[in-house]
C-alpha cells in the first residue's frame, strides 16, 4: 500500500499578525447606556494590532467564561487617521456579556478581529444617507454617524430613524442630542412609551420622516427581538 504525504502548510505571516490571535485590550472607560447594555472603550496594546473599520466586529474575550462576537460602536480618538481605541457597546443576556458588562476600567479583555465587512462611508458623498437602527443594531451604526458629521460638508442630509422598545432602552440619548445639533435629523420612537416620554411610539410614526431624495445611501439594522 502507498500513501501520500503532503508537504505542511508553509507559515506566510507570523501568527501574531492573523485575526486568530486575542490581544490584551485594557478598559479605559466604562459607560452604562441602559439598565442591561454599557459601553466600554478599550487601549489596544503597544504591540502592533490590526486596524478595525466601521461596521467591522471583533471577537472579544472575557478569559475564562468565553468569546462572542461584539460589533465596533465607535473608533476613539485617532492620530494620523489610525484610531487606536475600541468602543463596544454590548448588551448583557447570557454568561460572556454579562461577564464583559462587569468589567470595570482597569480590566483586560481579550480582543480577536477584525472580521467582517466595513461601512463605505466615503462612498456616500454628496448624497443624502438614511441609518434605521432598532435597539442594540444602533451599536455598529454608530460609526456611520461619526464618521460623517467629521466630515459633516461632504454629504447632503443625515437621517437617523431610531426604535427602542422603551424609552429606557434607548441608547446614546445625550449623543443624539448633540448629533441633532450638528445637523442630524434624528427621528425616536419606542414600541410602549411611558408617561414622560414626549417623541414617537408604534410602527406608524416611524415612518413618518420620509427622506425624499433620490440620492440616497441608505443603512439599516435592527436587534434580534428575543421577547
Ligand atoms: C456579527 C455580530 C455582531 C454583534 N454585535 C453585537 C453588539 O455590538 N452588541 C451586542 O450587545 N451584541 C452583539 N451581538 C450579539 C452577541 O454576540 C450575543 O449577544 C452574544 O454572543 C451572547 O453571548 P452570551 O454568552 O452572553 O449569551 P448566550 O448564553 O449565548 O445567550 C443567552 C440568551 O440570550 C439570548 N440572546 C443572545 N443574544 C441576544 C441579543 N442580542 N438580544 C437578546 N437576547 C439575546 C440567547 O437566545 C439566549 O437565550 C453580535 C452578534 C454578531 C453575530
């Protein structure tokens, strides 16, 4: 009987440069959003580490409970037009983002990435864009809307339709507010208002803001309704 051997892959990159390796991102800050959902800003460490994109996720760690794949909310300050912080916004529901929604600043968490597809912002200039976003799908739409008021003269109107279940469970409220001064048209609405809530609520009224142009890009993104 023969067999055939085949030659081992040979090693093109050092591992250290491939998406399967988890760095130490420490917490540079902790912000709650909601009752359930924080935003934490992470350092990447001094070691060279893969640029992250708009719209792209990474896989982050909390050692010793596990990973889960966690959009980038927001790119921190950035030098040279490289960010070199990580905002993620996450919702607690099971053992890995409950883990990561406790850790406070100081922690390392384990970052792995980026994976995904990235938000073409530039390739919306000169035209009107339109974000719908439900609940945590506003987390990786957040980008979009940073990344476009940095350059606010390049696009035509900024839409920004947001849904929430309650007014509690809206995220970034004091943002939106200061994204409405800059010249984003931001329309709220929530499933079940309660008694203090003034904007929007059921299906009908969100479709009430109609962009109206024709040049148009357009995101949209909505959370997994689990209940
Ligand atoms: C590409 C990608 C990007 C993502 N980006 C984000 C992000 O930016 N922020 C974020 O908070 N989440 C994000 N998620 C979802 C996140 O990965 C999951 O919530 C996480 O994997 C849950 O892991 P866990 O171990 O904490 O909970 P598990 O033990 O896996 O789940 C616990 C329970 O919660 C339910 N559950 C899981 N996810 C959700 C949810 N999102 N809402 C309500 N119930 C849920 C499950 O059905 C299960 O019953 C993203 C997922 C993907 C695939």
């Amino acid at each position: 009987m023969t067999s055939r051997r085949t030659a081992a892959p040979a090693l093109t990159e050092p591992a250290a440069e491939t998406a399967a390796v988890p760095r130490f991102y420490r917490v540079a800050s902790r912000r709650e959003d909601t009752a359930d959902t924080v935003t934490l800003e992470l350092t990447e460490p001094a070691q060279a580490v893969p640029a992250f994109a708009p719209g792209q996720f990474a896989m982050l760690t909390a050692f010793g409970v596990g990973e889960v794949p966690i959009s980038v909310s927001g790119l921190g300050d950035s030098a040279g037009g490289r960010a070199h912080r990580l905002e993620h916004t996450l919702r607690a529901v099971g053992a890995v983002t409950r883990a990561l929604h406790a850790a406070p600043p100081g922690s390392l968490i384990g970052v792995r990435g980026p994976f995904g597809t990235s938000w073409d912002v530039a390739s919306a200039a000169g035209r009107d864009i339109v974000i719908v976003a439900g609940g945590i799908g506003l987390a990786p739409l957040r980008p979009v809307v940073l990344t476009a008021l940095a350059d606010r003269s390049r696009y035509g109107r900024i839409v920004l339709l947001v849904g929430a279940r309650t007014p509690g469970d809206l995220l970034y409220i004091d943002e939106m507010e200061r994204w409405r001064r800059d010249g984003v048209e931001v329309v709220i609405t929530v499933d079940r208002a309660d008694s203090g809530w003034s904007g929007g609520s059921g299906w009908s009224r969100r479709s009430s803001s109609r962009p109206g142009s024709c040049r148009t890009t357009a995101w949209h993104l909505s959370a997994a309704r689990t209940s």
